[in-house]
C-alpha cells in the first residue's frame, strides 16, 4: 500500500465510524525555573563546631549540626534532581573572616569548593574586600601573583572562581565597576536578570587600604538603573543578590520573617517594581517570605551563614507571555552528618591537612571559654583580645588598647586540659591584623568613643561596640544627642582628663578609619605594636584569668 493513501484510508475509516474525533490540545503548564541561593559562607569547608537551632515552618525549634562545604555540595546537587531549570547564586561574603583552613591559603580553596558545588554568580560583600580590590580580582581570574603577605598557590595551582562575581555599586574612578553589573541567564523561551551588589557601607565595613580608589553607590538607585538594560536584553523577571539584609527574633527561619526589620526593607521600599526577588544577606539570619514593599510582591531570603541552609527559590513562569506567575521559597538545613560529594570531601581534607601543622601547635592555656556576645558587645572573648593587646603594646607606652566588636569572629574554647591551639585564635581573629599605638588627646578619645553610635531617637543603637583592656571603663546613654553619649571614662578608676594625653592601641582596621571609626586616624607618635595573633599567643603564655567584665554599659 502506498504511504500517500494511509491518510486518506485513515479519514474514511473515521467517516464509517461517524463524526470525526478530535482530542483537545492540552495548554502548557507554567515553566518553572529553580534559584538555590547562598550567602555568608566565610570560607567554612568544615562544618563548624556545635549545634544551631532550626526554626521550622510550624515554629518549633529543632537543635542541629550543620554545614561543611562537600555536605552543601551534596545537597545542592540533590535540590536540583527534577529541576531542569535551576542556577546556584549567591549573596556575598563567600571569602573573608575563614577558618584557618581556608583563610591560611588565601580563601583559594573555598573559592574552589564553590565552583565545585555549581555556583554560577555571587554578590561581592564587604569581606571579599579583607584583602584588597587586587587580590579579589585573582579569586575572580586565578593566577599565583602576589597581593598579601601571604604565599598563593601554596598547595596547588590556583585556576579562579569558575562562578562570575557581580559588583554593580563598586565603581571605579572612571565610573567603570569592578566587576560585571549585571547578568542573563536563560532557561527555554524564559530570561532572568541578575543585579548583584554590596551594601553601600562597605567602604566603612572593610579596610581602607583594601578599598582605596573605589566607591560604593547607593543600592536602590543602582539596581533600578539598571533595570532598563536587563528589560531591553529580554528579561522577564530580575532577581537582586544583595549583600545587606535584616534579622528576626529567630536566627535560622525555614520558612518565615516574623517580626523582621532591618536596612534591606528601606531599600525593597525603592526598587522598581520589575525586581521581584531578592537574594540577601550580611546579617547572618535566615529568613524566607514574601513581603509588599515598594508597590510590588517580593519575595525575600537570606540561608544565614557558613552553609548552615540553602534557600530553594522556585519561580514559575506563563509559557505563552513568559509573566512570572508565583514565586515561593524555602531554606533547607544542611546535615552536616548528612551525604558528602566526594570530590569536595577531599579538597576539604587536603587543605585541612595542609593547614594541620600550623593549626594543631599548642600556643597557651586558659581556665575556660572566653565567648563572645551573641550581640558583637562585650564578652569575655573580646575582653580576652583588648588585654592581649595592652600587654603587646605597653613597650609602646600604651595604656588602654580596643577591640571593635564585630572583629570577634567566634568565642575560644580551650581543649582537654585547657590547652589553646594557634587554629583556635586564628579562628577568633582570622584577619592577621597588626596594633598600632598613638598619643590622642582625652578629647579625641571621646571621639572615638562617640563613633560607635548611629541614629538618633527611636533609632538610636551601638553601631560597633569598642571594649576596652582591663583598668578602662566607660559609660553611655542611648537617649542624648549625638555627640554627647558618652557619659562617664575612667582609666585606672580616674576620670579622663580632656586636655591629657593617652597612649592608645587598636588594630590597623581602626587605626585607618575602618568600621566608621574616622577619629582614630588622629593622634600623633604611631609606633608598631606587632600582629595580634601574636599578641593573643604571648598572653596565653602567661596563663591569664578569664577576663571580668563590666566594662562598658
């Protein structure tokens, strides 16, 4: 039978059976399109020491171990199954304030492990900026030149991030950025633009040196610039990473922002109404829900920190007008006791093993935990670093020393014994930050000590906390006018004269204006008061007592 007659067959054959049937045409189901995001992972290729608490949908608590990069790596992977659509971002502070496994070989290993997990773009936040604008653009492009005091490619061949950083707000002198402003990425018919950038801040949050000739634009008015280019490139939705964020009663939300407040929802209030997902971070909560800000629904998440969850972003998109129709969202813990990709295990050991000498070298011993504020306040830990540090700098002439809050990364709890080891202070100040000692004035200290507040009002808070050495104390009041919070300054139980002058110590962050602090840069006769790290080994040394505390309000 010839094959141009099976049609015709066909037809007479359905006539003999009557009217013709015919099945409707069944209409395309939306086009999903999956967003794993991540932020904060601050170089944790182990997963860190101790149990967090989940904050589950129904609001129960359930206590924890996780993180451990070859755990996020596995779990991503197993997220995707199912989702032929799907890219992996993220919100910053990827490198910066690591673990001596990472932070010892210049973050090149986290670096690494990421692109081995499938990251495909990322914000830069301020700690991507710990080491300069030279040695973040060697993490982008890899290579072995040398930016730090620190040797690159120690363990291997360094071959740069193989995800694409996005910097829309950092610009240049020329107005150029340092990196790409923005991206597309396509999934079938359906386009998303990114905007990635770093909270505005950043050029008070990082070093000075580390951020000289660079200026970080307002984030709300960056991104809604922008917004035109990624229309008139075809996008149907835009989706910000931004390293700023804000916090809630709970640290690890899964699928809520109760009671949530904080910088990021002044900046949803301005943007175009054409961003309708924001990845965040900074803070180092994690929350997860869709808010009304600005005149539009967007939908807002932040996976806390050091790979502790990962945010599940799915997006759903009309195939015929390519309209995003929903967008939802849920953090997902990660195990740390859960599956592992193979490969990410062993580069994790490699550079554990790698670091192990150093890290495993016995430097002193301490009665119990020095902890740090839950808060960046005044814990025995920071306690711990101010008195390290007088004692490093009193051949200098230094009579109080100061630590700012924040640059306490973690609390430090001896061992068996109550022996420490080097990795245990590395990991408490991974920064490897020199003192710097100066003559200010009574006046100028108050200064000082006045910049560590911000607002004013209602919203009056401690910005970034200074605890001083032992013998110094002071006082403050959140209710007076900028300028004359601080109420009380006593130095060996006397009152700071204005007109006196004080030998003090703070690290080079300060020392050059970092974390707002633009009034230690005064004073006069600097003098080098070493690394703090070695600081912190010496005073260990001598056996020291937990520090008391009550040293500031």
């Amino acid at each position: 039978m010839s094959k141009r007659l099976i049609p015709v067959l066909l037809l007479g054959l359905a006539g003999c059976a009557g009217p013709l049937a015919t099945t409707p045409r069944q209409a395309a189901g939306p086009v999903e399109v999956q967003i794993l995001g991540l932020n904060d992972f601050h170089g944790n290729l182990e997963a860190p020491d101790g149990t967090i608490s989940i904050t589950g949908a129904a609001g129960k608590d359930t206590p924890l171990h996780a993180g451990g990069a070859a755990q996020m790596a596995a779990k991503l992977q197993e997220l995707r199954k199912g989702h032929p659509n799907s890219i992996t971002v993220a919100a910053g502070d990827l490198i910066g304030a690591s673990p001596i496994a990472s932070s010892y070989f210049l973050d090149e290993p986290s670096v690494t492990a990421l692109g081995m997990a499938g990251l495909s773009l990322a914000s830069v936040g301020n700690h991507e900026f710990d080491r300069g604008s030279g040695e973040l653009l060697r993490m982008q492009k890899g290579g072995c030149q040398v930016f730090t005091s620190r040797k690159p490619c120690a363990v291997e061949p360094f071959k740069g991030a193989a995800f694409t950083y996005l910097a829309a707000n950092v610009q240049r002198a020329d107005g150029s950025t340092l990196f790409p402003a923005t991206a597309i990425r396509r999934f079938g018919r359906i386009r998303v633009g990114f905007i990635g950038m770093t909270l505005r801040d950043t050029g008070i949050l990082a070093s000075p040196a580390g951020v000289a000739g660079l200026h970080f634009a307002d984030e709300a008015a960056t991104a809604n610039a922008l917004v035109p280019r990624l229309k008139a490139q075809g996008a149907d939705t835009i989706v910000l990473l931004i390293h700023q964020g804000g916090k809630a009663p709970k640290v690890y939300e899964v699928q809520s922002c109760d009671q949530f407040a904080g910088p990021i929802l002044g900046i949803m209030d301005q943007l175009d109404p054409a961003i309708r997902v924001v990845v965040s971070g900074h803070t180092h909560y994690a929350y997860n829900c869709t808010l009304n800000r600005g005149g539009a629904d967007r939908l807002l998440t932040s996976a806390g920190k050091y790979a502790y969850l990962v945010s599940d972003i799915l997006l759903s998109f009309d195939p015929r007008t390519r309209a995003l129709l929903s967008a939802t969202a849920q953090n997902v813990p990660i195990d740390a006791a859960g599956p592992a990709d193979p490969a990410v295990a062993a580069l994790t050991a490699r550079y554990v093993a790698a670091a192990a000498p150093v890290a495993d070298r016995v430097v002193g011993r301490l009665p119990g935990p020095a902890l740090k504020a839950e808060d960046d306040g005044e814990g025995t830990a920071a306690a711990l670093i101010a008195d390290s540090q007088l004692a490093a700098s009193r051949k200098a002439g230094a009579q109080v020393a100061f630590i700012n809050g924040p640059g306490v990364r973690t609390s430090l709890k001896p061992r068996a014994g109550g022996s420490v080891r080097y990795g245990d202070i590395f990991q408490m100040q991974p920064f490897g930050n020199t003192l710097v000692t100066r003559t200010l004035t009574g006046a100028q200290l108050k200064a000082v000590l006045e910049q560590q507040f911000s607002g004013s009002g209602s919203a009056a808070k401690v910005n970034s906390l200074l605890v001083p050495s032992q013998g110094f104390r002071f006082r403050y009041d959140l209710t007076r006018p900028a300028g004359q919070r601080i109420t009380l300054m006593e130095l060996g139980g006397r009152p700071v004269d204005p007109a006196a002058r004080y030998r003090v110590t703070v690290n080079n962050f300060l020392a050059s204006g970092g974390d707002g602090f633009s009034a230690c840069a005064a004073g006069t006769d600097p003098a080098d008061s070493g690394v703090d790290l070695d600081a912190m080994e010496a005073w260990l040394r001598t056996n020291p007592a937990l520090p008391t505390l009550g040293r500031t309000k």
